[in-house]
C-alpha cells in the first residue's frame, strides 16, 4: 500500500511541475516569434506603434521566459529524486538529449536575451533584431530537444539494452523517433495558437478601455490573424497525430474514445460517464461509425478495444474526458479566431462584444495545451518509457509523507506564482505603453550614454 501511495503522489508531483511549467514554455515559444515580428515591422517602418507593441511584449516575454526557467530546473531535480529507475536506466539517452538543449538552446537564449531586453539604442538596430531573432531561434531548439526525448519515450527506437541500461545504438534514429516530427510540429503550433490568443485577448482588454490605442490594436490584429491561421492547422496536424498513435500506441486511443470491444464501425463517443472498473460506459452520446471513419477513414474500419490490452490499460477517464476538453477549446478558438479576422477586414475596428469574447479566452491555450498533455502523458501509462520501462519500476524508495508534504508545498507556491504572473501581465496589458514616452526615455538614455 505504502509503495502505490509513493507511486501516485510521486506521479502527481511530477505531473505538477511540467504542468505548470508547460504553461510558459507554451507561451514563450511563440512569443519570442511574434517579438521577431514586431521589430521587424518597427525596422522596416520607424512607426512608434510597432515599437511600443515590441516594448511591451518583450516584457511580458522576459517575465515568461524567467519563470519557465525556473520550473524547468526545479522539475529536472525529480529525476533524480523521485524517479532514479528511469535515470538508471535510461539516463545514457536521457542525459546527452538534456545536455544538448542546455549547449545549443539555454546558452543562446541567455546570450541574446539581455541585448534583445536592453540593447535597443546600445546596438546597431541590425543587431538588435540579430538577437531577437536568435532568442526566437533558442526556444525553438530547446523546444526540439525536450520533444525528441519526450517522443522517444513515447515510440522509442534506435537502442540496445545491455541487460542493466539502455544505450544509443544510433543517435539520428533516438532524435527522429517515428513520433517526433508530429508531435514537434503539433507543439509548436499549439504553441503558437496559445501565444496568439494571450496577445490577442490581453490585447482586447486594453482596446477595451483605450479604443484608440494603436499599439494595442496591431498587438490584437497580429494575435487574432495568427490564431485564424495557426488553428485550423492544428485540426489538421491533430488529425495525423492521431493516426500516427493509433499506429504506435493503439491503447491510448483506445482510452481517448473509451472503447472497450473491439468494433467495426466503431461509434465516436461525444460524451459518456466512464466506469472503468467495470469496463463499461453510461449515459452514452455517440455517433454511430465516426470513430471508424476518423481512425481506419472508412465506416466498417475495424478499431482494437480496450480489453485487447489487459492488463497494460491506461486510466481511461482523464485521458477521454481531457481529450474532448482539447477538441472543444480547439473548436471554439477556430470559431472565434476566423469571426474576429472576417468582421475585421479592411480596417474595420473589433466590436466591445468581440473584444470581451477574446478577452475571456486569454488563456483559453492553457487549458486545451494541459489537456493534451494529459492525454499524452497518462494514455501512456502504465509505461514510462512505452513496452520498455514500467512507472511503477522506476519510481524511487521515498516516503508518501516526504511525497505529500513536497506536493503541498509545491501546489501552494505554484499557485501563488500563477496568480501573481496572470495579474502582472494583465496589469501590463491593460496599462499599454506609451510610444511617445518610451520614445522620449530613449533618446534622453542615448543622449546620456553619448555624453
């Protein structure tokens, strides 16, 4: 009893921290491209709206970037505290992919970030979009790295197994794993349509209560075009993402549609109340030979049901309800991304309705990238590294009150730091910047560093 308590606590620990860590790096990611963006334009048009809008996102970043970092460190620490079988076992993977993310990706943003943050008018203005670009550039590589590891562990190839460890047999088979591509490129955008709905509803609070603020209306037109393009094309790389796990995990699938039998016109269950222990569902709403039509893109397509993989039958419940919290949000962002960019053609400025509608869905990403990540995460359970290391074996000996009593610490902080994050760049969006007095604070800071 004492060992499943550790088992779970520990995993929700874990779980914990790469939530609220993946909050930011969902953010960052994109964010730095949409700072590319908009010193461009500033370059290209010396119009002070740009530059406000960079000034004020760049801050927003800067605040991202920190506490991700942090959360990062703090989550890479469990490896060796709360799960040294996996370290032990795989940590001749593991460990080089985590050391190349620090080498190519860390060092790059840390170089270029404090000259993207101070060096406007310390540096020649190429230069300075030169690091902006190379910070975009640094999370996007880190981003690589940390997808590669995750996806070898989903689909993990290109190993041998000394009787103790695994060791890389061939690194490029590790790195491109049969789900790496997908899942890169499903990261990516997701990370992108988050972004854009956090500018594009920060943004609408500050229109809100300054209509005529220019920099906030391109900051809400870039976020608002950004999420009517980056969407949709998420539905569809979902789409193939989803092939491709039926291919290489065909439980998890299993779980996300809550399919017991194996079925020919296998129905897609809209919703239904899980009951797991006894392999059933009730209050069923489903269509009849959509799950067979999406999977197998034919109505007779024959989908594998749960019970064809017992015992190794992942927690159903959180992985189907999570993944149709994912497919809803995504179907309301594409909706409400594609009317805002319609409505607002040719110049027209967005209604209050509009406005308050993004406004509401600000962090709306957060919600759908956290409930992908549980469908990715627990739909591979009971496995840690999928048919080769089980959770419970690489768990370490540690007490479920040491567990319990760090879980609470951890949910007590997080939850401040998220409170105080969401009212600090809520504060900043809503207050904009200025141009005209940021303008005026540089040239008095270039005057200055001249005499």
């Amino acid at each position: 009893m004492e060992n499943t308590d550790a088992l779970w606590l520990a995993r929700a620990q874990f779980g914990l921290n790469i939530a609220f860590h993946i909050l930011f790096v969902s953010i960052s990611l994109a964010l730095s491209w949409i700072l590319v963006y908009l010193r461009i334009q500033y370059a290209r048009t010396g119009k002070a709206r740009w530059r406000s809008a960079f000034n004020l996102w760049t801050r927003v970043f800067a605040l991202t970037f920190a506490v991700g970092v942090v959360s990062g460190i703090v989550m890479s620490f469990q490896f060796g505290t709360n799960w040294p079988g996996y370290m032990n076992t795989v940590g001749n993977i593991a460990g080089p992919l985590l050391a190349f993310e620090v080498l190519t990706a860390f060092f790059l943003e840390a170089a270029f970030l404090g000259v993207m943050l101070y060096g406007f008018n310390r540096v020649p203005g190429w230069v300075h979009v030169g690091a902006t670009l190379l910070v975009a550039i640094g999370t996007t590589v880190s981003a690589f790295w940390i997808l590669a590891l995750n996806s070898w562990m989903q689909t993990p190839v290109g190993y041998t197994h000394d009787g103790h460890e695994l060791i890389s047999a061939s690194w490029l088979q590790v790195i491109f794993n049969p789900s790496f591509p997908l899942r890169l490129v499903h990261m990516l955008i997701a990370s992108g349509v988050t972004a854009a709905f956090v500018v594009a509803g920060l943004s609408a609070l500050r229109l809100l209560r300054a209509p005529s603020d220019k920099a906030a209306y391109i900051s809400w037109r870039t976020g608002a075009v950004m999420a009517a393009v980056l969407a949709p094309a998420q539905a569809l790389v979902g789409d193939l993402h989803g092939l491709s796990t039926l291919e290489h995990q065909p439980a998890k699938v299993a779980a996300m549609e809550a399919l017991w039998e194996t079925r020919a016109q296998a129905p897609l269950v809209l919703f239904a109340t899980v009951n797991q222990a006894e392999q059933r569902n009730e209050h069923v709403i489903a269509l009849p030979g959509f799950s067979s039509l999406i999977l197998r893109h034919r109505f007779d397509g024959e989908v594998k049901g749960l019970k064809e993989f017992a015992p190794d039958i992942p927690p159903v419940a959180p992985v189907f309800y999570a993944f149709r919290v994912m497919v809803g949000l995504g179907v309301l962002m594409i909706a409400l991304a594609l009317w805002g960019v319609l409505r607002t053609r040719h110049g027209r400025q967005p209604s209050r309705v509009m406005l308050r509608i993004f406004a509401l869905f600000a962090f709306s990403g957060w919600a759908a990238v956290v409930a992908g990540w549980m469908v990715t995460e627990i739909g591979r359970q009971p496995w840690l590294v999928y048919g080769m290391l089980r959770t419970k074996d690489a768990v370490g000996p540690i007490s479920p009150a040491r567990l319990g009593a760090s879980l609470t610490a951890y949910l007590i902080v997080y939850g401040i730091l998220l409170l105080s994050y969401i009212v600090v760049i809520t504060h900043l969006a809503r207050s904009g910047l200025h141009a005209s007095s940021e303008l005026h604070k540089d040239k008095a800071l270039s005057q200055a560093s001249a005499s």
